[in-house]
C-alpha cells in the first residue's frame, strides 16, 4: 500500500493547494456520531478549486457540498468507497468530467460570492420586515 498512498506531515495553509493539485482524488470519509456530523467540509471546495475530483461519504453536508461535482457514498460503506475510487481509476472521462465540475461548482463558494449571497440576504430581510422610513 505504502507505493499507492502517500502520507504527508501538517502542511502549512499557504501550501495546501501546491499539495492538492498532486492528488488523483480527495476522499472525505467523515462518519456521523450521535453528537456531531460533518458540518461543510471545506476541502471538498479546496480540492474541487484545484481540479481534484472529489469522493465523500454521505455524513452531514457532504452531498450538498459535492452536488454533481464527484460522488458520495453511504457513511461507513467500505465496499461504497471502494466502488467509487474505482470507477475514477477505469473511467478517465468520468474523472475529467468531475474535475471540471468540481472547479465550475468550487466558485459558487468562493469568499465574494458567499460576501454577495450574505448581503442580498440582509437586504432582502430589511426590505420584508422593516417599515418604509417616514418623509
């Protein structure tokens, strides 16, 4: 295994995406516990930014984050996984076509576009709920 999977050392933020841009797929296994499930997962953004293709488990956000742009499995499903890793590796359209998604659906996160959404949001809300101002 150790010639297939390589582990890295903490990396420093400035460094991750020269570090993503070198993988063949980002896996998000996160697993639910009765307390917590996987809230957003944002290297599942900076993965897809990188033009990586994207696996994660069905935990939380996860679906959401990914939407068309790779693929999900059941949480916990090891057979799942292994099913979707390997349909990337037979399948290079497949791959491509989740990398280029992944960098089309990575820009609906991106820090202006969350600043926008929030601010259409607040305006929508003092348009609805807040009487017009006196003359």
């Amino acid at each position: 295994m150790s010639e297939r999977v390589t582990f890295l050392p903490w990396v420093p933020s400035r460094a991750v995406a020269d570090h993503l841009r070198r993988f063949d797929v980002l896996v998000l296994p996160s697993r639910s516990t009765p307390r917590w499930q996987e809230q957003f997962g944002r290297v599942l953004v900076e993965a897809m930014a990188c033009g990586v293709p994207v696996v994660g488990s069905s935990s939380g956000e996860i679906p959401h984050v990914i939407g068309e742009a790779g693929l999900v499995y059941p949480e916990g499903d090891c057979a799942a996984l292994r099913a979707c890793l390997e349909r990337l590796w037979a399948d290079h359209d497949l791959w491509q076509a989740c990398a280029q998604r992944g960098l089309e659906r990575a820009s609906a996160f991106a820090h202006e576009r969350i600043a926008e959404q929030t601010v259409a949001f607040y305006r929508q809300l003092r348009e609805s709920s807040c009487p017009a101002p006196r003359e």
